[in-house]
C-alpha cells in the first residue's frame, strides 16, 4: 500500500513537472530587441559603400565575422569547434547526451554586394533562439547544435560535405573570395585533408532545421507570416545550339534566311509558354544568349543559349524538358534550323522536407498565431543536403517586394523575431518527438 502511495505520488511529481515545463516554454519568445541588434552587428562585416555585402566565403571579412561569432557563442558556454570542412559548429548539451542532436543554423557568406539577411538570419535567429534557452534555464533532452556553415553560396560546400556528397574535385573550385575550396576552408580553420572524413550518417543527427528568408515575394505579396517550406526544387541546365546559315543581312530575302537568332526568339516565348500551360509551381528560365558572329550586317547562323528548369519534382523535370525539347524542333523545321541540347553539370536533385516536421511547424504556427502557407523553395539551402541525411524542416519569413542577393534585400524585424520564435518553438518540441522511419 505504501508503494503504491509512494508510486502514485512520484507520478503526480512528474506530471506536475512537465505541466510547469509546458507552461514555462508556451510563453516563451526570443529577445526580438537584442535578435536586430545582433543582425546589424553581423552586417557591419563586409559592409560595402553602396550599402551591400562583400562577405563572401573565406574572405577576411567572414574571418572577422566569424570570430567574432564564436567569442559570443563561447560567452554564453558553448563548445564551439570549427570541423574540417570548415563549418563552425556550436554545441548546447542535453540532458541525455547519448541522444543525437537536433541541428539548426545557416550560412552568413554573401554573394558579391549581396544583402545582410539571407543566410545571416537563419545563423543569428539560431543563436537568438540558444541564448534564449539559456537565460532561461532551460535544457533540452537532446543536445542542439547551431552550424554556420561554409560557403553556401559558392558551391553549398559545408553542408555537402557533412551529406557526403562531395568528391576530391570540389576542393579545386576557385570561389568569389579568389581561393579554391582548399585554400579557402584552410583559412577558416578546415582541413582539406580530411573533408571526406566528416560525414554523418542519419543516426548521427535527431533532426534538422533552418530559418531563412524567402528570397521570393510569395509571403510579402500574400501578408503572411511564415512558409512553410514542402521541399528545394531540383534543377536541371542545358545549354541550347542552333544552327541555321550565315548570310549577308543586305542581300537575303526574309523568305529565303536560316536566321539562327530568329530561331532563338521563338524558342524563348516557347519556354514560358510551355512552362506555363502546364499546372504546379514549376519555373523555366533562359538566362544567356549569344549569337554568331554578332554583326549588325550579318544573319547569326549560330546562338548558343541556355535553359534552367526547376520543380520539387525530378520526373516532372524531365517531363518538361521533353515538351519544350519537341517545341524547339517544330521550331527548327519551320525556321529551316537544328537545336542541340548538351546538359550541364550544374543540377542538383529535389529534396522534400519531412512531413512529420511541415505538420509540427504548421502547428506550431497555429499556437503562436502566425499566418502561414505550405511552398515549395526555388532557391537551393544547405537544408537540401541535409535532408539526404536527417528529417529535415525549413521556415521561411517574407521578404520585403522579393528582393534577394542585392543591397536592398530587406525582412522587418518584427517578421524575423516571428521566424525566431517559430524556430525555438519548433526545436522544443522536436525534443520530445520520435521519429519511427
């Protein structure tokens, strides 16, 4: 009897203990004050004078970005070590440190006068949501791990690395800052020789999430809070050759011309055409043109041009490229000219979040009433690799008219400190979340 006295009270004790923690964290939110201040401070490193970002990757101005990351972080008690690849990672112990760790963070490398807010608020939200968790007292079963990690923008380099996607010549990739990948992740603190070694494998992480701005106008146009991010969209390039004849511009009738860049011209407005008749959220792009020989008083009997497609879905992909492939040659027989289409290298395959994380992201959301919707990401994120490894999520915040990658990309403090709080909210109950693959 007084076992069964002693048992029922020791269960009222834990009931009673995870209700004051429920309570605890369901009011919790992030510093908004002290987020902003942190992502103008981040800014100042690589500040240019038309007001952009020269803080690409493994350049003097990431070297001082990134100390003075880390003397925050070891401020605050964190271990933080930078792996060979180069990503400076920072570790909050759990309760249960034989438990993997829940993963977060991003990238602070800039494309070349580029904006403050892609990347860098997926990194300082990420250590805004960790001090928060701090100054409260709070310790989560799992382990966290904030990653910063290395150039995103160049080749998506540190992330790659940890999904073990990368061969040996990647190292030799000449980046923005001038350095091979070699060169540049030795100046921060890698180890080329040992970039193979540091990939992990799915039980070596609970999960993974990022925050980051949409770099589109979806959010922004619609008055919503918060994406939630279904997937990276793969994307597939090409570069496009079509032949006609060279002639003297003076002395061919209209009739009588194999006009490469008329060719060319139709071929453009078939791609959006095509793309568009088409349902989803689908994009297709030519991007570069260039015709042969480029005289005023000559037809081009050459153009070399370029296609991208990009969708959540590789056989859509294909699909797609299929259609605007038999569009071009009715093109081709109609012009008197030949297409030829010679992939490029430059592709990367979707990658689709986990549902169990879009669902608890959703809900979260709900609780903190922020509006949200569920989309596709036309840009590619260090999430994309991850996710080949980990059940991985992403939240997006909106970013003000879409723009991205130039100085006047913009997201209001008050949409960042609701990512933050999302992204806290989110990892508390990842915490208490098991994954059954």
């Amino acid at each position: 009897m007084k076992l069964r006295n002693f048992l029922r009270a020791l269960g009222l004790i834990i009931f009673l203990s995870h209700q004051s923690i429920y309570a605890q964290t369901k009011n919790l939110r992030v510093n908004s004050d002290r987020l902003d201040a942190q992502l103008k401070k981040l800014s100042t490193y690589g500040m240019n004078a038309q007001g952009g970002n020269d803080r690409v990757a493994f350049s003097d101005h990431e070297i001082n970005a990134r100390a003075f990351l880390t003397s925050y972080l070891e401020a605050l008690g964190l271990e933080v070590h930078t792996d060979a690849a180069a990503n400076l990672i920072a570790t909050k112990r759990g309760k249960n440190n034989k438990l993997s760790p829940i993963a977060f963070g991003s990238h602070i490398d800039a494309v070349p006068n580029g904006g403050h807010y892609d990347g860098d608020v997926g990194v300082v939200g990420a250590l805004e949501v960790l001090e928060t968790l701090i100054e409260n007292n709070i310790q989560t079963d799992h382990p966290l791990e904030l990653i910063i990690f290395s150039n995103e923008e160049g080749a998506i380099f540190g992330s790659r690395a940890l999904a073990g996607k990368l061969d040996s010549t990647a190292l030799e990739v000449i980046t923005a800052s001038g350095y091979t990948n070699a060169e540049g992740i030795t100046r921060l603190g890698g180890d080329p020789d040992k970039v193979m070694e540091i990939k992990r494998n799915p039980e070596d992480l609970h999960a993974f999430l990022e925050l980051h701005i949409e770099q589109g106008n979806v959010l922004h146009k619609s008055n919503l809070d918060i994406g939630v991010v279904e997937g990276i969209v793969g994307l597939k390039w090409w570069d496009v050759e079509i032949t006609g004849l060279t002639n003297h511009a003076g002395t061919t009738p209209m009739n009588d011309r194999k006009d490469a860049l008329l060719a060319a011209a139709q071929f453009i407005l078939a791609v959006n055409d095509q793309i568009k008749k088409n349902e989803g959220a689908q994009v297709g792009t030519v991007g570069r043109i260039e015709a042969f020989p480029g005289a005023p008083n000559v037809i081009p009997g050459k153009v070399i041009t370029s296609l991208e497609i990009r969708d959540l879905n590789a056989d859509k992909i294909a699909f797609l490229f299929n259609q605007i492939e038999a569009r071009a040659h009715e093109i081709g027989k109609s012009t008197q000219t030949t297409f030829e289409f010679k992939p490029i290298n430059a592709t990367a395959e979707p990658a689709l979040t986990d549902q169990r994380i879009q669902d608890l992201i959703r809900k979260n959301a709900s609780n903190l009433n922020y509006s949200f919707r569920t989309m596709p990401s036309g840009a590619g994120h260090d999430a994309q690799d991850m996710a080949m490894i980990t059940p991985t999520g992403m939240i997006f915040v909106p970013s003000v008219d879409g723009i991205s990658h130039a100085p006047d990309e913009y997201s209001t403090p008050a949409a960042i400190a609701k990512g933050a709080n999302l992204l806290l909210h989110s990892i508390l109950e990842l915490d208490k979340t098991k994954f059954i693959n």
